[in-house]
C-alpha cells in the first residue's frame, strides 16, 4: 500500500491524531462498495489506490477492494492487518450465511472491534421491524464467534443517510458511521502477523 499525505479534520490536535486501519468486508451485492464510495465523497478522499477520511480523532485509512467479489486468500492476509472492520450487511437479504462467514473470519483474525451497517435502508422502507430483526439476528451470529458488534450503524448509502448525518425517516437514534468509527481505538502495536493457511477457502461468500 502506498502512503497518502492526510490533512487533519479541522480543529483537531495533530499530536493527538491516531491512524487507523479499518477493513471494510461484506458478500458481493451487500452495498460495500456504494457505501464506500458515498463515505469517501462525503469525508475523505482516495489516492494511490488508498482509500482515507478523517474523524474527529483519527485519520482512517480503509483497507477495500471495490471490484473484488470475493475474500481470496492473498486478501484475507491484509485484512488481518486492520485495527478494526466494517462489517456491511443488506437489509433485504434473509440468509444469513455471509454473516456467518464473516464473524468467522473476523475470530480467526483476532479482531474484536466491529461495526455492523446494515444498508440499503431505504430498500425496506426504514421498516422498523425488520431492521430490529436482522439487528437481533447480526448480534447472535457475533455471538456465536465471542464477538459483540461495536455499534450497528443504519444507513442508505443511495440517500446519504447514516453515513454522517442520521436517517430522517429513523424510528430511533443510531450513531453515524463516521461517529462510530471516531470511537474505535488502534490495536495494540504488538499484534502477530496473520499466514493464512493453504486450505483457507472464502469463495463461498457470494
């Protein structure tokens, strides 16, 4: 990965900056790439092949790879290097079996802070119910991995909303992603190094 020259976010402390590698995972056809590319039009920028915005108090680089649809093994090993993943979920999706895979992975990997969003609101009608559902279900498939999501972030990427400013049509109160990813912290610098093994297979994410 290149490096990219970050401007710090207006009004905050450069000493204090932390940066922040975040990677964002999801099956092909779960609105990673919409949402990606609507956050980055919004807060950051992407040069070089690398992907950056700026939070509050970190300066994050988004380890991504938009026009892959599949987690190969090559990939996986970078994703291990991330402080911390997106996890994007489609709201009109009624398998679990992605989530599933990927809380999986997300064990194997060590990585314990993981925001949820849940896209295409707007593809549900901001259906209260069904968002409470998959909600539910999201949590206990962490679960079953010993992980918890960090926070669960609504949003439609198509509209704008729950990326940085809240869904008007929401029944409750929900964090935006830029908020939720201002309150992740860096992992410990001391982190081993991830080989993924030979018979690794992610394909079956689709």
């Amino acid at each position: 990965m290149n490096a990219v020259a970050i401007k710090p976010a207006l009004g905050a402390t450069v000493s204090h900056r932390r940066t922040l590698h975040v990677a964002v995972i999801g099956a092909a056809g779960h609105g990673k790439s919409t949402v990606i590319s609507r956050l980055l039009a919004e807060t950051g920028c992407r040069a070089d092949g690398v992907s950056a915005l700026h939070t509050q108090s970190h300066d994050v680089l988004l380890l991504d790879d938009p026009d892959q649809n599949e987690l190969l093994r090559d990939s996986v090993a970078g994703i291990a290097q991330a402080d911390a993943a997106v996890l994007v979920v489609d709201a009109t999706e009624r398998r679990r079996d992605s989530a599933l895979l990927f809380g999986q992975l997300l064990k194997l990997l060590g990585i314990r802070q993981v925001v949820v969003v849940i896209s295409k609101l707007d593809a549900v009608n901001y259906d209260a119910g069904r968002l409470r559902e998959i909600e539910t279900a999201i949590t206990d498939d962490m679960k079953s991995f010993g992980l918890r999501p960090t926070d669960i972030i609504l949003v439609s990427a198509r509209h704008g909303e729950g990326l940085t400013r809240q869904a008007t049509t929401a029944e409750w109160y929900r964090p935006t992603l830029i908020e939720a990813l201002d309150q992740l912290s860096p992992a410990p610098a001391m982190r081993k190094p991830f080989v993924a093994p030979a018979s690794m297979e992610m394909s079956s994410v689709a």
